[in-house]
C-alpha cells in the first residue's frame, strides 16, 4: 500500500489563495456548497446538473491524475486508496470504494454535501450530492488510466433521504 495521501495546504495571504499541493484550491462552507447544488439542481433547462456533475468530476480527474504522475503511483489499488483519502482530506466527506475497471459500488458515511442540505433545508427524497457522484467519476477514470466520461455513477440511496450512509453504483459506459 502507498504511503498515506500527501495533502500540502498552503495559503497566499497576498493574493488571497489557497493552495493544495501546488493546486488552487476552494473550500466551501456547507452553506455555499449546497446553495449551488440547489441552484443546478433547480435548473435542469440549462443542463444545471450536468454541469455540476462534469465540473467535479473533470477537476477531480485532473486533480488526481496530476498526484499519481508526481507522487509516481501506478498500481490501481494504491490509486484508490489515494482517491479515498484525497475525497476526505478536501473535506467532501468519507468515501468507500469496491471497484474494477469496469465500475462497482461507492459508499459514503459522511457526505458534507448531504449533510449541509439536512442542516440548510431538511430532507430531501431525491438525492443531491451531484459534486459527489462527479468526483467518483473522475476518480474511477484517473484510478483506471481512462478518458473523463468513461464512468456513470448513480446515488441509489442518500443519507438526505434519511438513509445511514450513501451508495452509490459505478458503471462503465
């Protein structure tokens, strides 16, 4: 197994920014998290979850593939548990993953997207975690040396809609 994630936070009082191991990079409150999920979810005319959905997970692809070249991580195995521990350490909650080549399952216990919703708006039957199913997509595809959109992923139960922990489904397209 590879050595535990390196996750180098630096801040740029100067400019105002915040770096992660060379990278520009955001953490939002739960507040602003979910206000824009809402506000994609809420505009599916304008392909709003899609958007959402492709920008996670092209961010985490590159986010990703950019570590394993550096760090030199090859093997699948350690590439997923590197993809685990960068989905917590970013503060996006905690993931668990049972995947192949071609997709597998994703479980979540901790989710700060769902769980900033139950705190912002309550609950909610359909799930919301859209920059959640993004990330695993671009995980599954920088993990597995494969073009971004070779995964789907679908949250099949969601701790908004009062489930313990989400899981979600991984599949090749």
């Amino acid at each position: 197994m590879t050595a535990p994630c390196k996750f180098d936070q630096v801040f740029d009082a100067e400019r105002k920014l915040q770096y992660v191991n060379g990278e520009a990079s955001v953490m939002h409150c739960h507040h602003y998290a979910t206000i824009f999920t809402k506000l994609a979810l809420d505009t599916p005319h304008l392909n709003g979850p899609e958007n959402l959905f492709e920008a996670m997970e092209e961010t985490a692809y590159l986010t990703l593939r950019k570590y394993f070249l550096v760090e030199s991580i090859s093997s699948p195995a350690d590439r997923q548990a590197i993809a685990s521990q960068y989905f917590a350490l970013c503060g996006l909650g905690l993931v668990s993953l049972e995947i192949d080549e071609n997709g597998g399952r994703a479980s979540m216990r901790h989710s700060h997207v769902d769980e900033g919703w139950l705190k912002k708006w309550g609950p909610r039957r359909k799930p919301v975690n859209l920059m959640g199913q993004g990330y695993l997509a671009g995980a599954m595809s920088a993990i597995f040396d494969q073009p971004v959109g070779t995964y789907r992923v679908k949250e099949t139960r969601s701790i908004v809609s009062g489930a313990e922990a989400s899981e979600l489904a991984i599949q090749r397209r």
